[in-house]
C-alpha cells in the first residue's frame, strides 16, 4: 500500500451495453474519511459506476484501487466480499427473521457476544440501541435505515458505497437520517462514494461532487466551486433554476436589455447564451416602473411586466416578461411580493453572478 495513496481510486472506467457507452472513461479519488456525490439524472451511469467498484459488475476496461492495491482490472478481480467495501441501498434489505442484533452483525466471525457487542456498539451510535432485540417489521422506515447503516458499518469496511439511500424516506426525517450517517461515517474515516439525483442532497453531503452526463464526469469539485463557477448551462440548471438571455457577438460585445456584455473567445456573430439564477434578478424599487425605457448600455436597469407572481413559503417567485425582447424572466424575493400581473417595474441582474456560454447546439 502507498502511503499517500486515496482511499479509493478508479481509473479510466468504462462499461458498454449493446455497443453503448454507459460508462464512459469515468476516473476519480477518494480519501480516507471524504465523502465524494456521483450526481446526475437518471440514466447517466451513476449506478452502473458503483456496480463496478462493488464488483458486481465488470468493467470493460479501466482499473479499481484500493488504498493503492488493485482489486478489479479486466484480467485480475478480487472477489465483492473481500474488497471491504460496505454497501447501502434505498432498499434496505434487512433480513425479516433476523432481529435487529442478529441483522447487524449478519457476516460478522468470531464469537457469537463480540458479534453481539460490536451490534451494540453502532445501534448505540445511531440511537437504535434499545431496538436491539426487535425486528424490522416492528421499526419504522427511518429506524430500519439507521439498522441498514448499523450493518453496513459493522464489518469496519474502508469505503462506503451508497446508492440513493435516502430516497425512500419522508421530507421530515431525511435530513435527520442524512446528517446523522454523514456524523458516523466521518467518525469511521470511511471513505463515502454517494449516488444521487437530487443536487440538494449533493450540496448538504459532499465534499466533493463528480457531476455525470451520458456516461462522462462533466465537472468535478467542491460544491462551492461547481455551483459558482458551472462549465456550462447545463451544469448551471442542474442545480437551480436558472434564465437565459440569448445574444449575438459583435466586437466581442453582445447587446441585452441590461446593457453590453463581454464575450471573450466568441467571434463575430457566434451567438451566446448569459444565465443568471432567479436569486440574482434584483428588482429596482427606486424607478417604480416609470420613465423611458432606457438606452440598453452597460449597468443599465430594464423594464418589464409582471405576468404572475407566486407565495413559496421562504420566497415568492415573479414571472416577469421583459419590454426589450419579449423574453420571460422568473426573479425570487425572499419575502412576500405578490404584484399584480401587468404592474411595470425595472429589473437590474449582478453582473458578478451571470456566467457568459457559447451557445450549446442541439
């Protein structure tokens, strides 16, 4: 084992199905104690991903480490159960004869009261510990996914992989669940790869997230990063919902509503597409919707109308429709702002949180 080798490491994944590329040239590293979100839409190759490292799928090509040792190539392959590679899925597959004890320590060796102890011993840590002699049908979803937790931790595996485990839980415990197994798994120093659809769950989880697309890692970091600074539109509107301002390039300057923007390594007449998250479109309350529509130069506010506006609970969201192109722009006010559909108003965007693209063909 290298010293300073990750905890997990895949290189160059790749896995076809009828000719198809599902998984597509996928390669990642995992640290000891990290916990790193495979995301994106169903059908992207998250799942197929974790079958291989798991070793209950084979690869195509491409190699699977850890802790520096080879486990898996398309000639050598060390068997799923001696991988130490704990798994957890939505399903979560407890034994219905087997108490909670006997479902936790289900593979454990040795004596039969150290195995009992050590059952003890992560129920307690996940507050299941009183539950030890009951049975799945009498626990709840959210306990019986904390036993699923127990046993998958029990045998000390160095990596945890997890295939969306807290999609079958209700809005009220998930977050409960989710903060509670990232505590024990951070304790344990298990290296984490989670697969998920869900980008909030991504944020609120992962130190690090690989965001997948037709089978290919599109952008991979800190979430900070990746939500700041998306590669493209479409890692932008994974996250949030976001508006398009389409333009075309002339002198590196494309002309909007707001006024000039830059277009750095677009040529002449190359079109653009500039997106800016509903949270950034800012309503200039000091105008009041009067006046001129403005010559659209750079910093200049634009007029709209309102076309409806909706109450959310934490914000409301306008639905404007822009005097300049027709265009519809969504703002979110974090408060309650319901104006009346038609009601005019002017409209500014903070330049520092727009993301300027090429316009994506197809």
């Amino acid at each position: 084992m290298a010293a300073s080798a990750p905890r997990l490491e895949i290189k160059n994944l790749m896995r076809r199905y009828d000719g198809r590329a599902v998984v597509d040239d996928v390669s990642l590293q995992i640290r000891a104690g990290q916990v790193t979100c495979l995301l994106g839409p169903s059908g992207c190759g998250k799942s197929t991903t974790l079958r291989m490292i798991a070793g209950v799928d084979m690869q195509d090509s491409g190699e699977i480490y850890v802790d520096g040792d080879l486990v898996c190539d398309t000639v050598f392959r060390v068997p799923p159960e001696r991988r130490a590679i704990g798994l957890m899925f939505q399903d979560f597959a407890l034994f219905p004869h087997l108490s909670v004890a006997q479902n936790v320590a289900f593979g454990l060796e040795g004596p039969k009261d150290a195995q009992r102890a050590r059952a003890l011993q992560l129920l307690e840590r996940v507050n299941m510990g009183r539950f030890i002699d009951d049975y799945p049908h009498q626990l709840s979803g959210g306990e019986q996914q904390r036993v699923a937790l127990a046993r998958a931790l029990a045998p000390k595996p160095k990596i945890m992989l997890m295939d969306e485990p807290f999609s079958g839980l209700d809005n009220r415990l998930r977050d409960e669940i989710r903060d509670q197994t990232l505590e024990v798994l951070k304790e344990e120093g298990t290296a984490v790869l989670l697969v998920t659809h869900e980008p909030d769950e991504a944020m609120r989880m992962a130190d690090e997230i690989a965001l997948m697309r037709g089978g290919k890692i599109v952008q991979q970091g800190a979430p900070y990063n990746i939500y700041n600074a998306p590669k493209d539109k479409r890692v932008a509107a994974f996250f949030s919902d976001i508006n398009v301002i389409p333009g075309k390039v002339h002198g590196a300057l494309t002309k909007t509503a707001f006024g000039e923007f830059l277009a750095p390594g677009v040529p002449d007449g190359g079109e653009i597409e500039i997106v800016i998250r509903p949270q950034h479109l800012r309503i200039d309350f000091d105008r009041h919707g009067s006046g001129p529509l403005p010559t659209p130069v750079d910093g200049a506010p634009a007029r709209a109308l309102v076309e409806r506006a909706r109450f959310m609970g934490r914000e409301s969201l306008v639905e404007f429709r822009m005097e300049y192109d027709g265009s519809l722009m969504t703002a979110s006010i974090p408060s309650v702002f319901l104006p009346k559909p038609g009601t005019p108003l002017w409209l500014m965007i903070r330049r520092d949180r727009c993301f300027v693209f090429p316009k994506e063909v197809g």
